[in-house]
C-alpha cells in the first residue's frame, strides 16, 4: 500500500521582475523534489499580487481579505517586490512589511556561507571560504522599521519629520532567545550581539540588558560578546572567522546582511526566512535580493538565492522530519553551483537561469 505524503499547502507570490522568474525556478525544483521524495507533497496556490497589478488595481493585496487568504497555508514563498513606477516605501509598505507585522513573523534568518563555486572577495584577503559561515538573526518585527513618527510643518522646504524605533523587552527577548538557541545548535555556539548603544541610549542600552540577562542562561553552553555596529563591518570583513551566530535589530540586520551576502560572493545566492516560531501563522521565504529591474526579463538572473530560500521552507515544514531532504536539495544546489557551466553571471558564468533550474532538477531527481 503507498503511504500517505504530507501535502503542504504554499501560497508563492511572485511579485516583481527578477522576483517572478526566480520564484518559476524554485518552484519546478520543489515540484522536482517533492516528486522525487516519497517524505512529502506541496500544493502551490499562486497570487498575483505585484506591483504592475497594484498600478491597475490601486492595492498590492486584497483589503479585506488578504490576511484569511495567507492564513489558508502552512508556508508562504515569495519572490520580490518593488518596482520603478512605485515608489519603494509604497511597494514595501503594500505588502512585505504587513506581511511580516500580521503574521507574526518577528524572526528573521540569514545564513549566509561561501558556497562552493563562488569567488568570495574576502579570498583576497587570504581568508578560506570555510571562515565565512553565519547565521544572522535579524528582528523583524519593531526597531526602526516600527513605522512610528511623522511629518509635520507641511511645506516641503520647512518639513519636520521623525521616525521613531520602537523597542520592547518583550520583543527584544524573543528575538535574543531565538538567537541563543539558534547558536546553540550550530557547531561552533558562538553569539554576537549587534547594537549602538554608545550613541542610541535607550532602546539599544535595553538590548544590551536584555543580552546579558538571557545570557546568563546559556554560561557554558554559548559563546557570546557584543559590539557596535560600526566596529562590526570591520569585523565581518578582517575576522571572519571569529564569527558565528549574529543578533541585530531590524535595521542593523538588513545592512550587515547585505555585507554579508557580498562578503560571500553575490546577493543572488543569499536566502532568508521570515518566521513566526510560535507557527500560529505561515511563516514566509524568499531569496535576500529584490526585483533588480537592470536584468529582469532577460532570462540570466541567479535562482540559487530562491532555490537555497526553498530549500530552508521545507526544512521548516516539517519540523525536523524533512531534514535529510532539505539537505538534499541543498546539496543538490552546491553541485549546480560547484559546475562552471551551470553558474549564472553574477557568479562568473554565463548560464541562463533555465539552464540553472535543469540542472537542479536534474540534480535532485539524481540524488532524491
Ligand atoms: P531592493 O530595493 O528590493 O533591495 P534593488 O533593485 O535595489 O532591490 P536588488 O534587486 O536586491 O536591488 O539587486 C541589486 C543588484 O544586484 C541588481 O540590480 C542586480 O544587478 C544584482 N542582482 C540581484 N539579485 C540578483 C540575482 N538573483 N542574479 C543576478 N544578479 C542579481
Ligand atoms: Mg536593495
């Protein structure tokens, strides 16, 4: 008698430019692998919900309905959003950071490692691929992206506006438990936590209370130390090797993510995952790079980021029983990246990202 696969119900959203052809490509390597495995079954529910759509339409998600309609699945695969005709903080504020405030998803993950293949710039600086191995764990929730403030004293030349970073302990602990436990699991169990609480003197000063009081907890199981934000990039850039597992606030994490990911060789190669730990809602997953309106449509974008983002959606799905596919189709992705003719631009080759999705595809019905 055949058992019964799991089915696991996705909602992708494609969204804008490259976005959309990365999500294509992740999607037949899912469709590929969930074939190939007999551990799991997903059921792919597309919504257009984009920037061209939001010019017609005047909304980037259905108003009323939008939160019910993502709440249907168990993980939701997006691809970018942003586009020239809109501006970014409509295109953001229309779908990706509601997203993340309704669902929940007040974690955000960046592994980011030398991938076999890619020319990392820090080779340079006679530094081995092996050094760079991270984790960032990025709040996502409030911090500076908390969308408090305003503008006030109307005239544009006499304007008056603030954006005020909102910080709860309460929000500060979560994110700081997370990340210990994260550090925990990783072979090296090393924490560094990221503020500026030299010149930000209240909510960082909180973050660093907050720090060393969970801290406590894990004396003689995680490795932890603190730094400014500034001192960090030159960290990430001379030692990093000393690196490990990295806590910041929403800000602090989006900038040194993208440190991150070019330390390693390309943005197009860089995953992320938005959760929600306590799984009351559809955590999401989507490559770390945007809509990059310079190649879209082109045909020669990098899937890898948004194969690697979809790798980690499955390994969230099932809660440790899809692991050893999860690592199969990571490995799968090292050894499309590892060959020279599968490697897209950005990455020194001159693959198209169909070329790219066949042999990954190729790849995993090999493996699987
Ligand atoms: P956002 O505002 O959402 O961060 P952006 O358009 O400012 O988006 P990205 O799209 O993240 O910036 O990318 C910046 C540049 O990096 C792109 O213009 C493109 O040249 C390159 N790039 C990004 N992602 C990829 C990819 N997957 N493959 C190849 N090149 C990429
Ligand atoms: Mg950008």
């Amino acid at each position: 008698i055949a058992s019964i696969k799991p089915v696991y119900k996705i909602a992708a959203i494609p969204g804008d430019g490259i976005g959309a052809e990365v999500t294509n490509a992740a999607l037949k390597a899912l469709d590929t692998l969930s074939q190939s495995s007999d551990a799991f079954a997903l059921n792919v529910n597309t919504l257009d919900w984009s920037s061209a759509n939001y010019l017609t339409r005047g909304w980037y998600m259905p108003p009323d309905t939008w939160e019910d309609e993502l709440k249907k699945h168990d993980a939701i695969y997006f691809g970018a959003v942003g586009w020239p005709t809109v501006p970014d903080h409509i295109s953001l504020w229309g779908m990706m950071l509601p997203i993340r405030n309704s669902m929940n998803q007040y974690v955000n993950v960046r592994p980011t490692r030398v991938m076999r293949g890619t020319k990392a710039p820090l080779s340079q600086l006679d530094a081995k691929p092996s050094d760079l191995d991270w984790v960032i764990i990025r709040e996502n929730s409030e911090g500076e992206y908390a969308g408090q403030g305003g503008t006030t004293h109307g005239h544009a030349n006499y304007a008056v506006a603030t954006e005020v970073a909102i910080f709860t302990r309460v929000g500060i602990e979560r994110i700081m438990r997370f990340a210990f436990e994260t550090a925990k699991s990783r072979p090296r169990k090393k924490l560094t936590m990221v503020t500026k609480s030299n010149a930000q003197r209240h909510g960082m000063v909180l973050w660093d209370k907050v720090f060393h009081m969970v801290a406590k907890e894990y004396e003689g199981v995680v490795e932890s130390d603190k730094m400014l934000v500034d001192a960090m990039t030159v960290r990430m850039v001379n030692k990093p090797e000393s690196l490990d597992t990295i806590v910041a606030t929403n800000l602090h994490a989006d900038i040194l993510s993208d440190l991150a990911a070019a330390l390693a060789g390309s943005i197009g190669i860089a995953p992320s995952s938005n959760l929600d730990p306590t799984r009351s809602c559809p955590s999401m997953f989507e490559p770390i790079h945007g809509s990059a309106p310079d190649i879209a449509g082109k045909g020669i974008c990098n899937p890898v980021g948004a194969f690697w983002s979809a790798a980690e959606m499955v390994r969230w799905l099932g809660q440790g029983k899809l692991d050893q596919v999860a690592d199969q189709f990571m490995e799968a992705i090292e050894n499309v990246t590892g060959d020279p003719k599968t490697r897209t631009g950005d990455m020194g080759g001159q693959a198209k990202t169909d070329e790219v999705t066949d042999a990954i595809c190729r790849e995993i019905e090999r493996i699987c």
